[in-house]
C-alpha cells in the first residue's frame, strides 16, 4: 500500500505589499519583510508604493511583537 503525503491547501489571503514605482522593474517586498517604514526599491533604489496582493500567508520570524 501506498499512502500519499497529505499537504495542506495553501490559501492566498489579502497581502500588504510594496511595489517599485520604476517602470523597469517588477520588485515588491512584503509589508512584513521590509526594512524601513517607506522602502526603497532593493534592486534598483527607486520609490515604493504601497498596494495589495493575493499571497500565501508567511510570517516573519525575525519580527518582535
């Protein structure tokens, strides 16, 4: 007999996160992954703005509450 592993269904859920404003690049950080308060782009130092995505839920370990 041969049993599959049960993996448990992933569900995206409403994300804050920052987009680069350049229109060169596509990079965007986590809300809960980013360095400063209003990030600069990491790949091309350009501005961020703020918007929303539909992501898997990750949490960050190396946040405090």
């Amino acid at each position: 007999m041969f049993h599959r592993k049960v993996v448990p269904e992933v569900v995206p859920e409403e994300t804050v996160v920052w987009n680069c404003t350049s229109d060169a690049c596509i990079a965007w950080v986590r809300d809960n992954f980013k360095e400063a308060d209003t990030p600069a782009c990491p790949i091309c130092s350009s501005n961020m703005e703020q918007t929303t995505r539909m992501l898997p839920a990750v949490e960050n370990p190396l946040i405090v509450e």
